[in-house]
C-alpha cells in the first residue's frame, strides 16, 4: 500500500499565485521520501494540503489508504510544520502533553511517550524548562518529538533540519533511518541535498510547482554515470573519437559498465601511455538539482 | 472530549503565564474583601471590619432596608461598575490575544492538522476561553454570597445568577473580539475594534433610554393635561351651577387654558421625536443590549417591597416612605416625573427574555458565525 498517492494536485492560492500544477507523487510504505525545490517551488503548499491546513483547488488520492483530507487519518500521522512556533508559555513537556491530547492519544501513553522522546531527541533536562528558553534547534528536535507522539505511521516533516547544527543534523538522519526500521514511511522537504542524498530512498525534484523528476537516487543519475580517465601527456587521436567529452589531458566515457572500458585501458596501456586515474563518476543530487532549475530559469513560482 | 479537555488546559496555562490574569483576580479579591468589610449592628452601618461607624436609625441590624442596601450594593455598584465595566476591560485585555496567538502563523499549523474539525476547534477555543471568564465571575459571587449571608443571614443562590449574566454580557463583545483577532492576528486591533464597538452600543442604548425617556414623559404629559382640562372643566361647570360670579371662575379658566397650551407644547416635541424614536428601538433591537443584560439582575435580585437603591439613585424618594403615595395634584412637574419614571422601569422590566437575550445571543451567534466560516476556509 503506498503511503502517501497524489495525483493532480492543483492550488492557485487567492491573489493568483499558482503555487502547484498537476501534481503527481508516491510515498511508499517503510521508505523515506525526499521533496526537493528551490524556496518558493510549493513544497509547504503540497504538505498543507495534504495535513489538511489549506485547501486544494484540486486534489484526487489517498493518504493511507484514506481519501484525501479524512480528519480521522490524521490520527496516524505526525506533522512536523515549517517555522513552528509553540506556545511560549510550556514547557517541552506540556508541548508534547497538549498535542498528544490533540491527536487523541491516551493520558499514560502520553506520559511515558513523552518522556521516552524527550530522551530519544536529546532533551532530557529540559522537559521543565519553558520552550522560550530553547535553541533553535532544541525547538526543532521538540517539534519532531511532536510529530512523534500519536505513534504515526507516516511522519510528514518540513525542512526538518533547519536551523539545526551539524550534529544535530546527524542525529536527525540517524533518527529518520531508525524511524524507517520501524516501518513507518518518512516524506521530508529539505533544501540541503547532500542531507536527503545520505537518507533518501527515493526523491522528487519540484521547481515552479511541478514536479519534474521522481525516483531513486540512482535511477535520476543512472544516465549521468561515466569514467573519467586520466592521462600522462596528451591523449590519442582514436581516444579522442571513441570519448563522449574530451579536456586537456582527461577524457569522459558514458556509461556505468566496468567491464566496457577494460579494451581501451589496454590499448592505452599497449601504446605505453601512463594512465594517472581512472574514476567512476556520477552526478550528485546537487548537480542533478542544478540542472532541474537551469531548465526551468529562476526560482520561484509561476505567477 | 480530551481535546476539548486539551484546550481547556492550554488556555489556562495562556492565561495563567499573564500577570493581568493574576492581578485582577487579586482586585476582584480586595472588592469582595471590602464588600464583606461593611456590616450592620444595633446604631447603624459599620465599615471596613467596624473602623468607621455611621449611626442611622433606619439602616440598622435587622432593618428590611438594610437588606435592600446590602444586596443594593451588589447588583448596582458591585455588578454594573466593577463586574459589567472595570472587570470586563480588564477581562478584554487578558483576552484579546486568544485568538490571535491561536491562528498566528506556525502555532495554527501544528492545531489544524490534528484530527479535530475546524468549526468544533473554533467552537471549543471559543468556549474555554470564556470558560475562564466566568470562573473568574463565579469566584467572585461566591465570596459575595458568602458575604450576603455572613452580613444579613440570607443565603441567596440568585446571587449566582451574576455569572451566566456577567458571561453573556461579556460573550458579546468578546465575539467581536474573537473577529476582529482573527481577521487581523492582532490583539491590539482586536481590543480597539471592540472597544469601539463597545463606544458604539453604549451611544444606541443611551439615545434609546433618553429618547424613550423623553417620548414616555411627553405622553404622561399629554395625559395628565388632558385629564386636568376634563377635571377643571367639571369643577367649574358646578361651579358656575351654582353662582356665574364667583370669584373662583377666571381662575380656573386661566387654568384650562394653560393646560391647553402646555398639552399642545407637549403634542408639538412628541411629533418632532416620534420619528426618532422608532428607528433607533430597530437599531438596538438588532444589536446586543448589554446594558438591559445586566440590568436583568436588579430584576430577579430587588425585592418590591423593599428598599431599592436603584430607585433612590433616580430620584424617586418614595421608595424610602415604602408605600404608593396618592398623588394630590397628578398635574404637578413632579408627579409627572414620578409617573415617567414608574413607567419606564416597567417598561424596562416587562421588556421579555427573548428580547434582551435572544436578540443580542442571535447578534453574538451572527459574528461567530462569520468568524467561524471564516476561520474553516481560511488557507493558514
Ligand atoms: N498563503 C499564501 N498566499 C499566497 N501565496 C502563497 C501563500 N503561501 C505560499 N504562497 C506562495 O506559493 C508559492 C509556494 O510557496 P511554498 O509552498 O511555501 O514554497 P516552498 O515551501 O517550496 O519554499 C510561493 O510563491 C509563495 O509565495
Ligand atoms: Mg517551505
């Protein structure tokens, strides 16, 4: 059963903005799914829409097997908000009291959750303290704890590590790998790639409100893959023909066969030319990312 | 239930973390203390635990009006002044920002996407944070009642009926409140708006009264005048049955004829605010009649037959002699004054439930009815 199935999803907010078109995506059970965009492509958009907190122009899919803005399938979900902001009166306790309660989850179960996801996010020690006088990234571990309380089956999280430093950062994808051993399916927006690379089991790239690729990490740079051999001295003139990209002294081969470049390292050999390097290369998500907006001119939403 | 519970609770926390919350329940405390400071012995009035003593020899232990003076004081300074007016301010400004720290924007997200619809999650805001208004009241009454009690040996349970009363004068204005919150996100502008809106009531149900007032003295008037032309015109006919000389006949014609003139002086401004007067009854009849709200209390709490401070407050010493005094000339500037004011506190007081709450509750449910559709359809 997939997770999360959208298709079509359309919102032109009032004033015009057209922030998604034609929306299309799959979250698979157990996986982590990354959304990637630039500020203002519609990431938030689709996740509001999906946690109910605005309404679609059009929408047509199911979330957990439920349609599409079911109040009772909230139950299973936990949320955590892009620039959450809790009440500055609490304390990371009573956070996670009153929106347990919310959800519906029952008062032991909150207790012991509570205190359990405070230990787990790295907060214990502060459960007393009010949440005015947390860190900015203490703010975000407990909104994750948040989103944890109703035990969820699918945990929706928006730029979850932001504002979050290096560790802390580590901590969270460790976290979301443990949370996918669990079997519950994780679908995250982040704008650091190298973050969503490492925990990622597939991604979609969305720019302008659309979503323009979607899959494994592996299956958007399958086409990208080469070697990039390195020479001593300028290269031979059949080299030259055979490569998909020449530079000074390095040639590119497409392809992501090992075996289909051993006759030209022998010839290469046989010609008694010194091979410096021979390296596998793949676009990262970066690069991937990069060429997503390039086709798509500036950042931003279509107005 | 447990989110509703959930709601109750954070909003007692909210209010709670404000010291404006602390410090009117501390005030409200000092009224009741002084309240419970003034008591009654064998010479008179005592106040503030016995320090001063006023002798009296009518407002003494066990005197009927020092019951109507004690309960007197509640309803009319303790109610109308503190309760429906310093307590209510005080109430708004710890209020105001309910609603507008509730949909502020990352504090809403986390509310909405839990599995709880948004007209029952407005609803339910709504109703707790009144709540904690009429705790506030409740607390309150009971040191009164306890007061009331302890002073005059009577235990009134009437004396709750503050709270529900107090709550929905308060209920009318908060609604706004809540509207102008959540239209604006701004607890400053929310608590202007309705202090406005507040303004405004306050100058319909004034020109109300003074122009009901005005039409109410202009028919007795009227009337009295009318009658005064009918019984001079009796006298002297017997008179003149009896002598065409006498030397009383001038006089009483002069008096028929400034009765004429005075009834047609009264015929001529009744015309000129009768258009008035309609209108503005329509106005107030669709907005929320707080004023009458409260006023609703003196109704179920004065006893008739005893001394009513609201009364002595308008002028009408009669309430002290305890009885209806046959008037001796109905006509005089003062028995009309007397009739006016008989008729307009019936008047007020025959007004029906429906129309003091009904009307002002529908008001109230019409602006929570906006709020609330405007606060389900609203992209956060
Ligand atoms: N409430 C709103 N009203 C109007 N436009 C909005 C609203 N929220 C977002 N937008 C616009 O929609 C587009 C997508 O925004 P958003 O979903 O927040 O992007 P992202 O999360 O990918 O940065 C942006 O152009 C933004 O300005
Ligand atoms: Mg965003």
């Amino acid at each position: 059963m997939a997770a999360i199935q959208l298709q079509g999803v359309e919102k032109v907010y009032r004033g015009k903005v057209h922030a998604l078109r034609r929306v299309s995506i799959d979250v698979m059970d157990g996986e982590i799914f990354g959304l990637l965009g630039p500020n203002g492509a519609g990431k938030s958009t689709l996740v509001k829409i999906i946690m109910t907190v605005i309404h679609a122009s059009n929408v047509s899919g199911t979330l957990l097997g439920k349609p599409i803005g079911d109040r009772k399938t909230l139950e299973s979900i936990g949320y955590l908000p892009e620039h959450h902001r809790f009440p500055y009166y609490l304390t990371g306790k009573q956070v996670l009291d009153h929106y347990g309660a919310l959800c519906k989850v029952g008062r032991k179960d909150r207790i012991t959750r509570a205190s359990s996801l405070l230990s787990r996010l790295g907060l214990s020690g502060w459960e007393n303290k009010k949440v005015g006088t947390y860190s900015k990234g203490m703010l975000q571990r407990l909104g994750i704890a948040q989103a944890l309380m109703n035990d969820p089956k699918l945990l929706i999280l928006d730029e979850p590590t932001d504002g979050v430093d290096p560790v802390g950062r580590r901590e969270i994808r460790d976290l979301l790998a443990e949370l996918r051993e669990e079997g519950r399916a994780v679908f995250l927006n982040s704008h650091l790639l190298s973050e969503l690379e490492m925990v990622c089991d597939r991604v979609a790239i969305m720019v302008k409100g659309k979503v323009t690729m979607q899959g494994t990490i592996d299956s958007l740079t399958v086409d990208s893959r080469r070697y990039e051999i390195t020479t001593l001295g300028s290269i031979p003139e059949w080299a030259i023909e055979l490569a998909d990209d020449v530079s000074e002294n390095s040639f590119t081969l497409l392809g992501d066969d090992p075996s289909k470049i051993q006759p030209i390292l022998d010839r290469l050999r046989s010609e008694n030319i010194i091979i410096v390097s021979v390296q596998p290369v793949r676009e990262n998500l970066e690069d991937l990312f990069m060429r997503a907006v390039d086709n798509t001119d500036a950042p931003g939403a279509i107005r | 239930m447990m989110q509703f519970k959930a709601l109750l609770i954070d909003a007692y926390r909210q209010l709670s973390a404000a010291k404006l919350f602390w410090v009117t329940v501390g005030i409200s405390a000092l009224v009741v203390v002084a309240f419970g400071s003034i008591g009654f012995n064998s010479e008179g009035i005592s106040i503030g635990f016995g320090a001063y003593q006023i002798e009296s020899e009518q407002l003494n232990a066990g005197s009927p009006w020092a019951r109507g003076l004690y309960i007197g004081i509640f309803s009319n300074f303790l109610v109308k002044i503190w309760l429906a007016w310093i307590a209510t301010v005080l109430a708004l400004i710890s209020t105001c920002s309910i609603f507008p720290e509730f949909v502020h924007s990352g504090s809403i997200e986390l509310t909405i996407s839990k599995p709880i619809g948004r007209f029952k999650l407005f609803i339910s805001k709504y109703i707790v944070s009144l709540l904690f208004v009429v705790l506030q009241v409740a607390i309150f009454c009971f040191g009164i009642f306890l007061c009331v009690g302890l002073r005059i040996g009577e235990w009134n349970p009437l004396i709750f009926s503050a709270i529900p009363i107090v709550a929905t004068f308060f209920s009318y204005l908060f609604a706004v409140c809540v509207l102008v919150g959540i239209l604006t996100r701004s607890g400053i502008t929310a608590l202007l708006i309705t202090g406005i809106f507040w303004m405004l009531l306050w100058s319909v149900q004034t020109s109300e009264v003074v122009l009901n007032r005005f039409v109410t003295r202009f028919n007795v008037d009227i009337e009295r005048f009318d009658e005064g032309i009918i019984t001079t015109t009796e006298e002297l006919t017997t008179i003149r049955a009896k002598s065409e000389t006498d030397f009383r006949i001038p006089k009483l014609e002069k008096r028929i004829e400034t009765y004429k003139e005075d009834s047609t002086e009264a015929q001529e401004s009744l015309a000129k605010l009768a258009p008035w007067h309609m209108p503005v009854e329509l106005v107030l009849a669709a907005l929320p009649k707080n004023a009458q709200t409260i006023g609703l209390l003196n109704r179920w709490l004065s006893d008739p037959d005893g001394f009513d401070i609201g009364a002595i407050m308008n002028g009408d010493m009669r309430a002290f002699e305890g009885e209806d005094v046959k008037e001796f000339d109905p006509t005089t500037r003062g028995a009309r004054d007397r009739e006016a004011n008989r008729r307009i506190q019936e008047d007020y007081e025959s007004r029906s439930l429906w129309y003091v709450l009904g009307t002002s509750l529908l008001f109230e449910g019409f602006v929570l009815g906006l709020a609330s559709m405007y606060f389900s359809r609203k992209d956060f």
